[in-house]
C-alpha cells in the first residue's frame, strides 16, 4: 500500500519550537517550499500553495493540514487540484515529526506517503511527472547508483 | 506511444514492490529466466512470469527465448528513467529539509544573540 513511501530526516541545530515555526508560518514556507503558500496549522484547514509563480504557467495545488501538534507534528494532504476536497486518491500525505534532541537541537523528520495512489487525470499527471522529470535527468546516475549499488557507470 | 500513457505504464510498473525487487535480482545477476527468479522469491513462479512480461510491455526488461525459458535482462537506460521518478521526490525533500535546517538555525542564532543582546541597550534585526 505505501509503496512509493519517501522518508528522509535530519539534525537541526536549533530548538523544536524554531523548526516548527519554520515548516508551518506562511511567510516562512515561501522560503523553502512554494513561492506563496495560505495555509493556517490546524488540523482541516484548506489553503493553496503557489510554485512558479513569475511565469506564465503558475502551477496552484491545494494543501489541507490533517494534523498539527505543535511543536511535534505537521502533517497535510497535498498536489491535488485547487477548489477540490482532499482524498487519498488525489493526494499525498505529508508528515513531519520533530523531535528534541538535547538542548537546542531538533531530529526532524519527513514521511511523504502515497504517491502510488495518485489518480491523476492525465493532463494533471503528466504535470506532475514533468515536473520530476526536470531533476531526473540531473539526478539520473546517482537515482541508478540507489537503486542499483554497485551497478552504475562512471561518469 | 503518448507520453503521457508511456509514463502512467511506467509509473505503475514501478510502484509494486515484487517488480522492484525482480528488477534488483536481475540487475544483481545481469540476466536471469522465471525459473531461476522463482528460487529466490517467495512468489509462484507464474505470478513472476506474469510481472517480467509486464516489465517488458514497459520497457524496463528485454526478454530472449532460448529453448523452454526466456532469458531477461535489464534496460538500463529505461530503469535509470524509473528510479528517477522514485527518487526524485526523495532528493527534492533533501533539498527542503537542507533549506529549513539553514533558516531554523539562522533564526535561533538571531534569537541567541537578541537576547545576549538585550543587557547592552543594541537594538537587534529581527530574521523569523
């Protein structure tokens, strides 16, 4: 069921409450997620987030946050068309978990689950595999050099 | 083929963990037949037969019949294609993560020195 699961953490030097800050205020998101984000942190609160906003083609996708334990847990429904309700086939879940890790110091950590469940209609699916595509290509060898250990070619 | 429906096939046949791990064992062993497969997975050697032909509808394996068996092996080209859409997400989140870490610890070392600073009368600039 989850099979395309992606989880990924890391340590943050700085306390659980700044990291939670960073990943859940608007004007913060702007800065390492979408180019504008509306997104409050509590639990059934719809909003939107904006990639590519100076171009021609803006590409708008609806969030809904699921959970929001502060300071320990983020997580919300995302990619799906704007205006539209969130479900498990036309969205992916995203939840962060952050952990204390003595003082001042956050493990933070990534789960974004689903993928394999998107039931795209074709135009939205084929945006959303352009949209991977861009960094298969930069990525291309070391994504083989994962998946296959030992098996890839030098540049 | 259109591109779209060519990524779709792609996609799914990459989304099933018996498939990912066919596509493991024969890149491990260069090339392998159903029979050879069903020895190390824990599934028939029919359901196998049945994802290395899927494999190759996609692309992902080319088949060869020598005598009774058909011998796979691993396009290449095409799996780096495959593991690119797996991966991908993971490497964007990297990035992500890498970003929040530096302005979380931009913003509590601000904080740090807002209040060291707060004895001395200097007025400090605010980053959250």
């Amino acid at each position: 069921m989850d099979n395309y699961t992606i989880e990924r953490e890391i340590e943050i030097e700085a306390p659980v409450e700044v990291v939670w800050r960073t990943i859940t205020e608007p004007q913060l998101i702007r800065t390492w997620f979408s180019d504008a984000a509306e997104i409050e942190a509590r639990p059934g609160a719809v909003g939107s987030l904006t990639f590519r906003a100076d171009t021609d083609a803006p590409n708008v996708v609806g969030i809904t946050v699921v959970a929001a334990d502060r300071p320990h847990r983020f997580s919300y429904r995302w990619v799906y068309p704007p205006g539209e309700r969130a479900t498990e086939a036309n969205s992916t879940l995203v939840t962060f978990t952050l952990v204390a890790d003595g003082e001042g110091r956050t493990r933070l950590r990534v789960v974004e689950s689903g993928l394999e469940q998107m039931d795209m209609g074709d135009d939205e699916k084929q945006k959303f595999l352009e949209q991977h595509r861009h960094g298969w290509q930069v990525q291309g060898d070391r994504l083989r050099d994962l998946f296959a250990p030992g098996h890839a070619s030098s540049p | 083929m259109n591109p779209s429906s060519d990524d779709d096939d792609l996609w799914e046949a990459m989304a099933d963990p018996t498939r990912r791990k066919l596509l493991d064992l024969l890149v491990a062993h260069g090339h392998a037949t159903a029979t050879t497969l069903t020895a190390e997975m824990p599934v028939s050697r029919q359901a196998i037969s049945k994802h290395l032909l899927l494999l190759q509808r996609v692309g992902l394996v080319d088949g060869q019949r020598q005598g009774r068996e058909v011998r796979y092996e691993v396009r290449e080209q095409r799996l780096a294609e495959a593991t690119g859409a797996l991966s991908e997400v993971a490497n964007r989140w990297d990035r992500r993560l890498r970003t929040i870490k530096q302005l979380a610890e931009q913003a509590h070392a601000a904080d740090r020195s807002k209040s060291a600073d707060s004895g001395g009368g200097h007025s400090p600039r605010t980053t959250l």
